[in-house]
C-alpha cells in the first residue's frame, strides 16, 4: 500500500466541513452575499434585502447558526443586533462557486 501525503490534518477537514455544513442553505449564502459589503446589518435590513425568501424568525435562526458556528460576529446597538462577517475569507466561496461553473 502506497503512503501518500495528505495536504490537509484531520482536524483542518473537520473544520472545514463544520463550516460548509453551517452555510450549506441557500438562505444562509443569500446572507452572505448581503453582508459581503461589510457593513453590519440588522435582521430587518437583512431579510429585505434578500426579499420574501425568508421569515424574519427563520432569518434569525440562521443568523444565530452562524454565528454560534463562527462565520458571523454581532453587535447589540440599542434593542438591534447587527451582523457581519467574523472573516471575509469565506467570502472564497463565491469565487470558488464562479470557478466550478456553478
């Protein structure tokens, strides 16, 4: 049996794949794209930009995913939370997207 070298740790394949199960929904990518400005966001702003795909309770629920998860940080301002992106880099995954043809 060959020995082949890995390029990733079992732990790095494990965070990757945590993070691509957390946005693996297209609202949660809508969401992405939104706050790709960086301009924090409240729920409201979020989910009309995004339009009628989404409830505001079931916006809110993915928000908190991800940001329990780490692709979001927020930010209370009076009775708002507003939202951005922890780190642009997952942005990549729209270029990576554009890349496959997808």
């Amino acid at each position: 049996m060959k020995n082949t070298k890995r390029k990733f740790s079992v732990d790095t394949l494990q965070k990757v794949a945590k993070i691509l199960k957390t946005i693996a929904h297209p609202v949660k990518l809508e969401i992405l794209e939104v706050l790709e400005s960086d301009e924090p966001l409240d729920v409201t702003t979020i989910q009309q930009r995004i339009g009628l795909s989404c409830e505001v309770s079931m916006m809110s629920h993915h928000l908190n995913k991800m940001k329990d998860n780490g692709i979001l940080t927020s930010q209370k301002r009076g009775k708002q939370v507003y939202y951005r992106i922890a780190n642009r880099e997952i942005l990549k995954i729209f270029d990576c997207m554009e890349k496959c043809n997808i």
